[in-house]
C-alpha cells in the first residue's frame, strides 16, 4: 500500500466560540488530487489553511510521508514541500516568467549579479517539462492570459519542490481553453508523483480534475468519495443537505 503525502487527522480550529473546522481528517496521495468542496463558510479554506501554516489547528494532528509534522507558519509549511498557489496568484505584475519563478530567490553569478540568463534557461527547461507551449517568456506577467499566469505560479513552487500543493479555485474566471491549459498541468503534476488539495466552488471542475472529493459543511466533513463512484446530484446534496450518499 502506498503510504499517504498528507493525513490531517481530527483537526478543530474555532474563531470566536465558532467551530470553524470541527474534527475533520482528510489524507491525500502521491500522484493524486482530492478536491475539497462547500459552501462558502463550509471551512474547507480554513482547514487547507492550517495545513498551510496560515492558521493553527486547536487541536488534531498533521502528518506528511507518515510523520508528525510541526506546522506553525507558511515557512514551516515549505519545510514539508507544501506549497499553496492561491486564487489571486501573487505574481509581480511587472516581471517576466522567469524573475518571478525566482522572485526573492534570484540566482546569482560569482560576482553577485543576477544572472537573468541563468534564470530564463532554468525557466526555460521546467516550462518545458510543464507546459510545452509556452512562449511569452520576455512579456511581463500582467500581459499573459489567466492560464498562462497559472503556469508560472505553478512553476514556481514545483521548482522549488513542491510534493504538496494546494490550489484555490484554480480555474476561477478562465475560459474553457485556458482550462483546458490547467487541466494538463494538474495531469502533468500528477504524472510526477505531486499530490494536490483543489478547492473549488465548481461541480464540473472537481468531476474533470479530481480523484477523489471531500465535502465540508459548517466546519464538519459530510464524507470523502471516489469521484467515479458518484453522481453530480449526490454531491450537491452531501453539498446542500450534508448528506453522504454513501453512510449507512
């Protein structure tokens, strides 16, 4: 049996008195994506955010590659080559592919320059590997689609070893081609042994991208399935009505 990337096992976090993730366990493994689906205030970015080190748990317990996992902050988190690409991307806008795939972690040549040629090749060859087809490597960020800029923050935080990476709504605002364009980075991703946590609002996506999906509603987990093993009805009511199609 394959040993799981990711367990998050029992994990409460309250703000305020209001149980915002109330004993939830969630695993995922490598080469696999589970998404994580529900209503907004279900806690499902609250739960991926004490994995990212953006919050910390009350109570429960992280494990990565079967072992605790201490998690306190974001750089905590990258320890455990868990790295989050969110919904707003945070690319600089005015930079190309390559200095932002390197941004605050610019090569540099032996006299202490950076070496922008050293970067657009290193950029050069993962994109290749990633996504084949991109070309814009001298245009700013701000001039590429929503897919593309996708690819770069993708890029970015497979370079720097991601085995975990959590995506926020990930196909928010783009057009079925450029879907389509992360659709096989996320295959791609998967084809390396990467595992990814996917939060979407979106059935759709989650039945094309997903392996397996977890539902959360008001900060508890309705249940865990194989996509394959059911309907787009049966997940809009462990959605709306909390209920698991599959309990007994």
């Amino acid at each position: 049996m394959q040993k799981p990337l990711v367990e998050m096992r029992d994990i409460h976090l309250a703000f305020g008195g209001i149980k915002a993730v109330d004993g939830v366990s969630v695993d995922l493994y490598p080469g696999e994506v589970v998404g994580l689906l529900g209503h907004n205030g279900a806690g499902k970015s609250t739960l991926i955010k004490v994995l990212s080190g953006a919050y910390q748990a009350d109570a429960g317990e992280i494990y990565v590659n079967g072992e605790r996992a201490v998690i306190n902050n974001p750089r905590d988190a990258r320890k455990y080559n868990i790295e989050t690409i969110y919904q707003t991307l945070a690319l600089a806008d005015n930079l190309d592919a390559a200095a932002n795939l390197f941004l605050g972690r610019e090569i540099v040549n032996r006299f202490g320059l950076v070496d922008d040629d050293a970067m657009e090749a290193e950029t050069r060859k993962i994109m290749a590997r990633l996504n084949p087809n991109f070309q814009k490597f001298s245009a700013p960020v701000s001039a590429l689609s929503g897919g593309q800029r996708q690819s770069v923050a993708i890029t970015r935080a497979v370079y720097f070893n991601a085995r975990i990476l959590i995506m926020d709504e990930p196909t928010a605002a783009l057009g079925p081609q450029e879907t389509e364009m992360v659709a096989e980075l996320i295959q791609q991703l998967k084809a390396e042994g990467i595992g990814i946590f996917l939060i979407s609002h979106d059935i759709h996506d989650v039945m094309d991208l997903c392996d397996r999906i977890s539902v959360m509603k008001n900060g508890k987990l309705v249940g865990t399935q194989r996509v394959e093993d059911v309907t787009d009805d049966e997940i809009l009511a462990m959605i709306i009505l909390g209920k698991n199609p599959k309990a007994a």
